[in-house]
C-alpha cells in the first residue's frame, strides 16, 4: 500500500530548502559573500554523509559509529592517487568506489551478524582501524595530513572553480535524494523498514535479511565515499581526523536533529548544525565580556542548542513537520 503523502508543510520546507541551496552562489555573488559558496559545499558534502549513513540509521535501525570511515576512504583515495600524479577524477572515483565497496562488504558482513550495542562498538572499531592506519602513513602526511597538489580532474568539469565544485555537490546531492527515494519505496525499502521493526518475522516470511541489510549498508558506504572525495577536493587536504569516529558522531547528531528515518532531515540538520556552528563561532555582539564567552564556548552552545530542538521538536525539524496532520 502506497503511502500517504507529505504534510503541504513538509514539501513546502523541503521545497524551499533545496532551492535555497540552489541559489547560495548566486546569492554570494549578488552580496559579495564568495565565502558562503565554502561554506554552503561543505553544508552539501556532510548532507550527502548524512543522507548515506540515515539509509542505514533511519531506515534501518543500524547504528554505524563507523561511517566517517567511508568519508575517509573517498578522501584518501583522492589524495594518495594525485601524491602519485593520477588527476584523473575518473581512476579516482573508480578506485575509491572500488576500495570503499571492498571495505563496506567486509565490514558489513562481519558487523551484521550482531546487533545492538555490539554492532555499534564493532563499526567503532573498524573506524579507529583504518584512523590509526591512515596515521601511520607517514609518506603521505601520517598524522598531520598532507595537500593535495592538484583537484580532480573531470575534463571539462573544472573543480578548481569554486561555483562549479558547489553545483557539482549539488547535483550528487539531489541525485541521491532522488535515488535514495525510489529505493525507499520500492520492495527493497519495504523489507529494510520491516527489518527495523521485526527482523525476524521479515526472514520467517522468507526474505534473506542480512542480504538486506548489507546491500543497503554497503549504498550507504558508497555514498560516504562520494562525501569524502568532494571534501578532499574541497579542502585539497587529507587527513585521518576526517575519519575520527567524533566526525560519525557529528553525522548521526545531524541525521537526529533533522529527522530521523525521513530523506530530507538529514540535509535539514546538516544545514542547520553547520550554520549554528558557523554563526556562533564568529558572532559578534559589541559586548567584549559576552564575545569572549561565546567565542571561547560555542560548541557547549551547540550543545543547548541541540538538547532544545530535540526537546522541542522531538522527531528533529524536518520530523516534526512530516509527522504533523495535513
């Protein structure tokens, strides 16, 4: 049975925030802010984190502390390949595709036969793995990350305009959503939802659960890995901390307050926690006293802030306007 559709609210914010996404370069350009054009692709990249690891959270009931490894994975493959002169985008997606498809198989196929707290301190586990792995490469940077001498290239795409990367993290962006909402209802999505509920009565009606669940962990995966090959190119840095296991943290945090188990929350709360973020840590008030304590304190802040929205708005922002009556 189909479900019902939308609150008008809820397609109404959902509307309006990826046109507004839509228009941050234009918007930058028009008020002198090419900043904003940073800052909102790094919005984008950490959405389209979230959305990979809410495919396995929200939908899924999979409480993975290990995603980060993913972002570092699409990082590093980018990194490494360009150290050894290969610029081409193309071998960089194919190998860090490659290499994270490898990961998420082996990882999933061990992790999933637990559950609960044992799947979520396994996944830590792998990340803190492959973390301290990338810290004991000293070739390429070790602890301190290294630059990368030059972004992907794509042919004509060049990633070295700042507009064209953001619309290039756009189009992956809507992409996913589009693809993530064709997975969700279909019979695929179906059986991972009635997995979240009552895996066992999903394989006593016949379905091969754990061929499922991996199949979705390793699309979830995979989308890290994207997330990770634009932050590099990004930043044009890389480095193990984008693999700490605070960063899998920070996308759970983002996937929370958005909208747990809905395709938009994840990009609602990625927005939202990075603009808060970003307009605590550089609020000015004109009160020298009250500047020093917000500047030096922000991230508690964060915190309240936080604890607020998920007080108020109990099912995140996006959630709580899906879950209301039309």
């Amino acid at each position: 049975m189909a479900e019902p559709a939308a609150p008008r609210a809820a397609r109404l914010f959902a509307g309006l925030l990826l046109v507004g996404l839509a228009l941050v370069p234009v918007l930058a350009s028009l008020l002198g802010q090419p900043f904003w054009v940073t800052l909102f692709t790094r919005i984008l990249i950490f959405s389209l984190a979230a959305m990979g690891l809410n495919l396995v959270l929200g939908f899924g009931a999979m409480v993975s502390f290990g995603h980060a490894m993913y972002i570092g994975i699409g990082a590093y493959a980018v990194g490494i390949l360009s150290y050894h002169g290969i610029d081409s985008g193309f071998v960089q997606l194919a190998v860090a595709l490659g290499v994270g498809a490898l990961v998420a198989l082996a990882v999933g196929a061990i992790c999933l036969r637990t559950s609960g707290m044992a799947f979520i301190m396994i996944t830590l586990a792998f990340a803190q793995m492959l973390f301290f792995l990338a810290v004991s490469l000293r070739e390429y940077g070790g602890d301190d990350g290294m630059q990368l001498k030059a972004r992907s290239q794509f042919g004509l795409l060049d990633l070295n305009n700042a507009t064209l990367l953001y619309y290039v993290a756009y189009a992956l962006l809507l992409a996913v959503l589009y693809g993530f909402w064709r997975l969700v209802h279909s019979r695929f999505g179906m059986v991972l939802r009635g997995c979240r509920s009552n895996e066992r009565r999903m394989g006593s009606m016949g379905f091969p659960t754990l061929r499922y669940k991996l199949s979705a962990y390793v699309i979830s995966a995979l989308v890290c890995v994207l997330a990770g090959m634009l932050m590099a190119n990004l930043t044009r840095f890389v480095a193990p901390s984008y693999m700490a296991w605070t960063v899998s943290g920070e996308l759970i945090v983002m996937i929370v307050l958005g909208g747990l188990g809905t395709l938009i929350g994840p990009i609602a709360g990625a927005t939202a926690l990075l603009l808060v973020e970003e307009g605590l840590s550089s609020l000015k008030l004109g009160i020298p006293w009250l500047d020093t304590l917000v500047n030096q304190h922000w991230l508690a802040l964060i915190g309240i802030f936080i604890v607020l929205v998920v007080l108020v708005l109990k099912q995140g922002i996006y959630g709580w306007l899906a879950a209301r009556k039309a």
